[in-house]
C-alpha cells in the first residue's frame, strides 16, 4: 500500500530530525558529562535549532518543488523553465493567480462555445426554416400544374405567379444571405464619400412609394428642410440600411399610418437619422434581440409579410462598420422609432 506524498514528506523529514535530535543530543551528553559548560549547551541548542530549520526548509523546497513542477508540466499556460527550486516555496501565490486567470479564461471560453453552438442550431434550424417555406410552395404549385392544371389558362398563370414570388423569396433569403456572411468574414470595405442624406432618403422614398401605397401609408419628411445636409459615409451601404427600415416600417407599420424620416444634430461632429411609424411598436422583452439573425417578434406575421429576416441584423453591421450607433425606441401599441448616426461632413 503507498503512502500519501504527504505521509512520505512528513515521515522522511520526521526521520531527518529524529536523527539529528539524537546526534545533537549525544553530543550534548557528552558536554554535560565532561563537565564543559552551560555556554556549550546552549550553544548545541543554537546549533539544533539552525540545522532543524534548515532540514526543514530545504525538505519543504523539493517537497514543494516537485509538486509544482508537474503542475507547470501539466498546464498549457505555464512554462517550467520559470520556476526556480528557491523560489518553489513563495511561487504559490504566483501559481494560484496564474490558475486562476487560467481556470477564467476556460470558463470563458467554454461560455463562448456554449453560445456559438447554440447560435449555430438556432441558426441552422432558421436557415432551414426560412427556405423550406417558399421551397415547398414552388413545389406544390409547379407539381400542381405539372398533374394538370397547366391547362387551365386562368390557373396556370395565377400558380405561375404564386411560385414567382416563392422564388422572389428565395432569391431575397440567399442574397440576404450572402451579403451578412460577406459582412462578418471579409468586414465590411467602406468608400467613404460626402453626399447630401436628404436626397438619398428622397430616393428610397421615390423607390418605394408604389409598395407604400399597397397599404396606405405615407412615406414624408418629419419637417421641411431648406438646405441640404451633407454627411460622411459609403453611399451605397448608407442607403442599403434606409432602404431596410422604410421596408420595415411599410411591412409592420399600421395600414394608412405615415412613416416619417427626420435628421437631426447629434454632436458637434454627427447627424442622426430617424425612421419612426406609428405601427403597433414592439414589446420590451423583444427589443434586445431584435438585431439578431432570423428573431422574429411575430413568427407568423412576418412570414405572412416577406423578407429573409436579416433586414435588421445587415442594418447593424453596416452601421457598426461606419464606427456608429444604431438606435432603437419603441413602445408598444403607438410605434417605433429606429435611428443611427452618421458623421457630419466637415
């Protein structure tokens, strides 16, 4: 049966004293029987004393030594190499911090591939999910006609058109897609250039006022501005982000509801842009996730309504890549307000 590393320590260093008590002692007999002297007594109990403290030290330093070694042997982050056996004995502190940053950054690290698989399930099961959808209602209308519909000149085209825009959806989820992958892997590249914003903002409204008009809503300024207002930013990019939230406040804004756009002064260096509607806002529990790929506060009206669901998440990127804010008010059952910030031009 062996001994604990503990138990050998103790009897071995036990051992070592034992024997130099003895020794000690003899000679201490030896004094006090010769008749030398309480000064030679005392002078063997000095001696015991310093040899004692001495076994001991040096039997506690490879003790202790060897145990730390094969802790640093063992564990990544420390190199055996900057132990020394003289400083074995004061290293603990040394060591228990340098664990425990150690055993932390495991801790956080565990975390973060705790999140990242669970964002990836979350993210593949969307993914399928978000063309699966329009997948299954091309099939059913192509196999529809394929079985004897086609026809039917009225069917015919009412199917054809229904599976076009099961492809539109398609193509919108892949492109959508592609452009976020593009964001996070290879960053987002900027042609920063100045441009007058209200004139951008006109053009996404000009794009967009026939899909406004479906649902009766007015796309306006928040005021009249009689001057231009020039910002710093990738023009193509900027618009991509209004493009995205004057959809969205058409899609989920209330039907004969206005959305307004407004620019305002933030800073001394920046703009900020509104988008607000008076829809049916969104409930606080959502908001903190409504940036995230695929979160959809309403599952079944926003698949009702279109859209790949990245509308937000891109929005977010491309601001964050300009080194700015995007800004989020609403409350629920009066509308919502999304903002970002842009710098001015100088």
């Amino acid at each position: 049966m062996r001994l604990k590393k503990t138990y050998s320590y103790a009897l071995l260093s036990a051992l070592y004293l034992t024997l130099l008590a003895v020794i000690i002692g003899s000679i201490s007999y030896y004094i006090i029987s010769k008749n030398l002297g309480i000064g030679n007594i005392i002078i063997a109990i000095i001696l015991l004393f310093l040899i004692s403290f001495f076994i001991i030290q040096y039997r506690a330093e490879h003790f202790i030594y060897r145990r730390l070694k094969k802790i640093y042997q063992e564990v990544s982050i420390l190199n055996v190499n900057d132990l020394k056996r003289e400083s074995a004995t004061t290293d603990i502190d040394k060591l228990s911090k340098s664990m425990q940053k150690f055993v932390e950054g495991k801790r956080l690290e565990i975390k973060s591939l705790t999140e990242r698989d669970s964002f990836r399930r979350d993210f593949l099961g969307n993914v399928a999910h978000e063309l699966k959808t329009p997948l299954f209602t091309v099939q059913g209308y192509i196999l529809t006609l394929i079985e004897g519909a086609v026809n039917d000149k009225e069917i015919r085209m009412k199917y054809l058109n229904r599976a076009n825009k099961g492809v539109e959806r398609l193509v919108a989820v892949i492109k959508d897609l592609d452009m976020i992958a593009r964001l996070e892997n290879e960053g987002t590249s900027l042609n920063i250039e100045v441009f007058n914003i209200l004139e951008l903002i006109q053009n996404v409204f000009d794009l967009f006022e026939m899909k406004a008009k479906k649902r009766n809503i007015s796309l306006k300024f928040d005021k009249v501005y009689e001057f231009p207002v020039f910002v710093k930013g990738d023009i193509e990019k900027i618009e991509q982000v209004l493009i995205n939230l004057v959809v969205n406040s058409i899609k989920y804004g209330n039907p004969n509801g206005t959305t307004f756009v407004g620019v305002e002064s933030y800073s001394d260096k920046k703009f900020i842009i509104k988008v607000i509607d008076n829809g049916e806002g969104i409930q606080k529990e959502h908001i903190s996730r409504l940036f995230e790929r695929f979160y959809r506060v309403d599952q079944s009206r926003s698949r009702e309504q279109g859209g790949s669901g990245l509308g937000l998440s891109i929005v977010k990127h491309i601001v964050e890549a300009h080194n700015e804010n995007i800004l989020l008010k609403s409350t629920y059952g009066k509308g919502s307000e999304f903002s970002f910030t842009l710098e001015k031009a100088s």
